[in-house]
C-alpha cells in the first residue's frame, strides 16, 4: 500500500518547468466491455476500469469515438481538461456502469441509444409536452406564467414558449422512447482516462495551482451486445473433484443483495445399468455450490444454500459491489420416468427425484462416479445457470476425460 502512495504521489507531482502541451497516449492494452440491452428500452456500457488507473489518479469514466488528435484540439482550447467527452457517432455522452445521456443539454431523460435526429425527438418531444399541459389546467396555467416571465425578459412569443417547455418535460412524465437498432452500436470506442500533472515549483517549494498538464490515456474498447441480466461465463475448469466456474453478471443498477442461482443440464447423459428408486431413465447432471476446499465467505461476497418460494437454489450473498464470481460444479443423479431434455437436480419436476449428497462425500471424484453410474468417458455435458430473477447464461459445454 506504501509503495502504490508514493507511485501516486511521484505520478501526479512532478517538477515541470513550465506548462505543457497535452501528453495524449493511445495504450496497446485493449480493454472488453459489453453494450447491455436494457429490457425496458435502450442501452448501457458495463464494464470494468484498470484498478491501477485509480492508484495513478486518473479519473476513468466516458467513452469516446474521438481520436487522439481530435482530443488535443478539444484540450488545446480548455483551460481544464474535460471530465466527458462525446461519442459523436451516437451525439450521445456514454458513461460507464451508467444509463447514459442525450449531448444536447435540454433532453436529459431520453436514453441517448434511441435517436435518429435528437432535433425530431426534441420536436415530438414538445408537442407531446403541450397536448399534456393543455389537458391539465394546473399545468396550463404554471406554464402560462412562466411563458409570461420570458416574454417580459426580453424573449420572442415563440422563444419565450420554447423555453417554458424546458421545465416541463418531467412534470408530465413524457417519454419517448426510438432505440437505436444493434447494428449502429458502435463496437469499438475508448475508455477516457484524464489527469492533471501539476508543475512543482522550486523556490517556492509547493506546487502551482492552476499551471497544471493535462495527461490522457486512452484505451481501445471492444464491445459486445449482451441482454440484461446476461450471465457471461468467463473460465470454466475441470478439476478432479470439482468444475470451477468463473462468471459475471450484467447488473444495470447495484448488485442486489443477494442472487439466487440454479444450474441446468441440457441433454443430460444416461447412466447405464445404475438403478435408482425404479425410475425408468436416471441422467447424470451437475449442481452448484461453494465447492469442497474453498471458504464460502469470498470476502466481497458469500456463498450459501438455501431456498426460496419452495424451490432450492445456491445464492450469492453480497458484502460489497462484486462484478466476477465463482462457483463450482459437482455432478449428481436424476431419476424420471418421462424423457427429460433439460433437468434441474435442486428443482426436479414433480415425480422426479435427485441424489446430490455427493457435496459432502470428500472420497468423491469425477472418474469414480461416472464409473459408478456406467457412463464412458470422456463425457460432454452441456450446462447453463439460470436466476428467478431473470439472470441467465448462454448454454457451455464441459467435457470430462
């Protein structure tokens, strides 16, 4: 911790003998982010800055279209540099981890994603603003006054309205709502990371105020479309005794204070010649849970069993914001006398059973039960967590030697 202070310390104090010109650096290291289909309309930007970018002071929040040499002509012109910057193909500002905003300062409430021409919107905007006012004789006559308040300082009848609509726009709660099409998201823009290196000045033995560098960093993005609440499945790793699992999930607000998490096995494999309380077909199946060798207190988070609505699931308890989990599999069996095409082993169809007591067998592994079960190796299965509360992965394959 001593050792990153004075990093931070020696990053942003350093003598300078007078000020600068802009040090813009275009960075090799490439970052992935994702464009979060939000299901009630629009689009965010959810991702994760550089952890050491907050030790150097940078402060790391838009994303940008703009090239470095557009950039030095924004700064060359600012006397401070500017904490935002547009995504021009958009006329949107974008920040991350945020629901972002219009440019143009007058529409604050329309989802940037949608627009065609932002000046249609503003004008359909309006006149879906005055058919409100007008069935309102409460609003009518605020925005009358209001239109007379203009019009006695100086503005035009029609600028004088124009403006008076502006306070408007929320009141009656008018939206409108024209996304974007996923195709014109754009997939690649930069994270905009911005600083000041302030000039240290000798004889006086302090530093300058207001005689500082600007310093930007700008890291290539690339951006995938995911659906909200999409579980993105990171790593997957087979180990003897368990399958690790490394995941997150695209929040569009704060992490819930806790999630509850079920795995699905799609396709499920026969056991051969494995009796099982008589049921005509016994599959093979996995379950998640906190794994054998590893503390269910992440720190950040906590894992645990339990249920919820009658049904059982492995939940994630959050401590703090979280955005990467894991998790483990363990494999079990599932007895039914219909054909099953997908199986949950906490959450059985109604005459189905299960066996998971595997979680505590600590003699478990992999190759012994399948042997127990008849099944040849190598084994794929086919996997996918789902959540109650929406959240659900893209089906991954495991494949057990």
């Amino acid at each position: 911790m001593l050792l990153a202070l004075i990093a931070l310390v020696l990053s942003v104090y350093v003598p300078m003998t007078a000020k600068g010109s802009p040090i813009i650096k275009v960075m090799n290291t490439s970052l992935s982010m994702n464009w979060v289909k939000l299901r009630r309309g629009g689009y965010m930007v959810s991702g994760k800055v550089p952890e050491h970018l907050s030790y150097a002071d940078f402060v790391c929040d838009y994303l940008t279209d703009l090239g470095a040499e557009e950039i030095k002509n924004v700064l060359d012109t600012e006397r401070t540099p500017p904490e935002r910057l547009p995504v021009v193909s958009l006329n949107a500002y974008v920040r991350l981890n945020k629901i972002p905003h219009l440019a143009n300062p007058e529409i604050y409430y329309i989802n940037p994603t949608l627009g065609e021409d932002y000046k249609e919107i503003a004008k359909e905007l309006e006149q879906k603003t005055l058919e409100v006012i007008e069935k309102d004789p409460e609003l009518m006559s605020k925005f009358r006054s209001l239109v007379n308040e203009f019009a006695k300082n100086g503005l035009a009848p029609s600028q004088a309205s124009k403006e008076a609509l502006k306070y408007f726009f929320n009141s009656p709660k008018v939206e409108l709502r024209r996304w974007l099409p996923e195709e014109k998201l754009p997939r690649k823009l930069y994270l905009y990371c911005h600083r000041t290196l302030y000039r240290f000045d000798p004889k006086a033995g302090h530093v300058s105020p207001g005689k500082g560098r600007t310093e930007v960093r700008l890291y290539p993005v690339e951006l995938e479309v995911i659906p909200e609440g999409f579980i993105n499945i990171k790593s997957v790793e087979v180990l003897d005794k368990d399958i690790r699992v490394v995941f997150t999930i695209a929040y569009t607000n704060k992490a819930p204070r806790s999630v509850p998490l079920d795995l699905v096995t799609v396709d499920p494999p026969l056991a051969k010649g494995f009796s099982f309380k008589g049921y005509r077909y016994v599959y093979v199946g996995g379950y998640l849970y906190y794994g054998a060798e590893t503390n269910p207190n992440r720190g950040s988070y906590v894992v645990y069993l339990g249920s919820l609505e009658d049904k059982f699931y492995t939940f994630i308890a959050h401590q703090d914001a979280e955005t990467t989990y894991e998790l483990y599999i363990r494999l079990g069996y599932y007895g039914s006398n219909e054909k099953r095409e997908e199986i949950s082993l906490w959450n059985p169809y109604k005459g189905d059973a299960y066996y998971t007591n595997t979680a505590i067998d600590m003699s478990y592994t992999h190759k012994k039960f399948l042997s127990l079960l008849g099944v040849d190796k190598p084994v794929r299965f086919t996997f996918k967590i789902v959540s109650p509360q929406g959240y659900e992965s893209k089906p991954f394959v495991v494949t057990i030697k």
